[in-house]
C-alpha cells in the first residue's frame, strides 16, 4: 500500500507542476508585451469564467493529494469521493483541452475545403445530365421540414431572370452559383465534390441558400445542378 501512497503522490506533484507550468505558458506572451497590465486586460473580461479554468487545471492535483491520503489511513469514504472528484476533473480538463482543437480543426479543414474550389455566379448556365432538382424549405408548418420538391420542369438551360416552375412551385432566378472543384472535397470522411465538377445553386434571393441562417424562418426555394456547365461569356 506504500508503494501506491507514494505512486499517487508522485502523480499530484508531476499533475501540480505540469498544471502551474501550462498556466505560465499561457500568461508568458501577454506579460512579455505589456507587463500585468497587458495580461490584466486579457483576463479581466472573462475574469469568473479563466478563475474556473484555472481551478479545474489545479483540482487533479488536490484530488491525487486527498487519494492519497485516503490510500494512506485506509479510509474508504476518503479514497472513494476523492476518486470520484478525481475522475470529473480530469474530465473537465480533457474536455477542456479537446473541444477547442477539434474546433481549430475544423475551421482549418473548412478553409482548406474554400481553397479547393472556385466560386462565382453567372448569367446563364447549362444543365447536363438532367442533373438539377428544386428544393423547398417550408416553414409553415408546425414541425418545419426541408425537402426535394422535383425535377420535372427545369430546362436545360437557365438565365438570370427565368422563371421556373416545379409541381406548382415557381422561382425565379436571380442569382445562379457556380462552384468548380479545383481538387476533391471530403469533409468528416464524406465526399463533397471531385476534382473536374462544376455544380450550381440556383436562387431568387441570397438569403434562400439551402445554407441560410437557420433562425430566418421563412419558405425559401433553391435549385441544386449536381452537374452544370457556365454558359461562355456569361459570368459576373
């Protein structure tokens, strides 16, 4: 039981250092510039919210502490709480480490995907291989729902200002989006586009894009062309 008493303290020590050394890390750059005013102005904002991180940072430590002092009076209640209170912290503090770099993560992944395509929009575009479908996002109803409508009714060609109509639903196109992939797209291990297509959306209104802040809630169209081709002479 020794040998883990000590075990465990070793762990405190090492988790309090390395905790200590992170927080110095962080603050260095802004004391560097500035001295504590530059590093008061950076935390001051969020003072409540870095007070906690820097607690839950620390709280491993103090748990390992109190195991082991537990371990070393055999006291279950002890050694069971701190355990526990063990186990949360060092899952806040993961999570804590984790959620941000998965964040950076994808943003870095969203602006490799930008780098792979161009995009702009034209006057007028060809459909090839019947490959365009209206899509309609109602929200009327009481559970709101995004859908295809159809395909039948779409030309082969479209020009700004046309007027397409699809199982009674008409829109008329004033903005048509073209994208080129430059090179494959993936995202979360799921292909967006490869390298040579060129697709299109079509729209009366930016604000109709399948993409659109979700919280506008209105009925929008948009027609989707999986493959199109940009007629020459017709871009803007």
């Amino acid at each position: 039981m020794s040998r883990l008493v000590r075990a465990v303290r070793v762990l405190a020590w090492m988790w309090l250092v390395a905790a200590c050394s992170l927080i110095l890390i962080a603050s260095a750059p802004p004391w560097y510039r500035g001295g504590f005013t530059a590093l008061w102005e950076l935390v001051s904002p969020h003072l409540v919210l870095n007070c906690l991180l820097v607690g839950l940072t620390l709280a491993p430590a103090l748990f390992l502490g109190t195991l082991a002092r537990g371990l070393h009076e055999k006291h279950r209640g002890k050694i069971l709480g701190s355990a526990v209170a063990l186990f949360v912290s060092v899952t806040a503090v993961t999570l804590i480490i984790l959620v941000p770099i998965r964040l950076a993560k994808n943003e870095t992944e969203q602006a490799q995907q930008t780098r792979k395509a161009r995009e702009y929009e034209a006057q007028s575009i060809r459909v090839k291989d019947q490959s365009a479908t209206l899509y309609q996002y109602n929200a009327d109803s009481i559970r709101p729902s995004v859908g295809p409508v159809g395909a039948v009714g779409i030309p082969e060609s479209i020009r700004i200002g046309d007027a397409i109509t699809v199982n009674g639903h008409t829109l008329r196109a004033q903005h048509i989006l073209v994208k080129e992939i430059l090179s494959d797209i993936t995202y979360d291990g799921h292909a967006l586009g490869k390298a040579g297509e060129t697709q299109c959306i079509i729209v009366e209104s930016l604000k109709n894009l399948p993409d659109a802040d979700q919280g506008d809630q209105h009925d929008r169209l948009w027609i989707v062309v999986e493959k199109c081709a940009p007629i020459p002479g017709a871009t803007q």
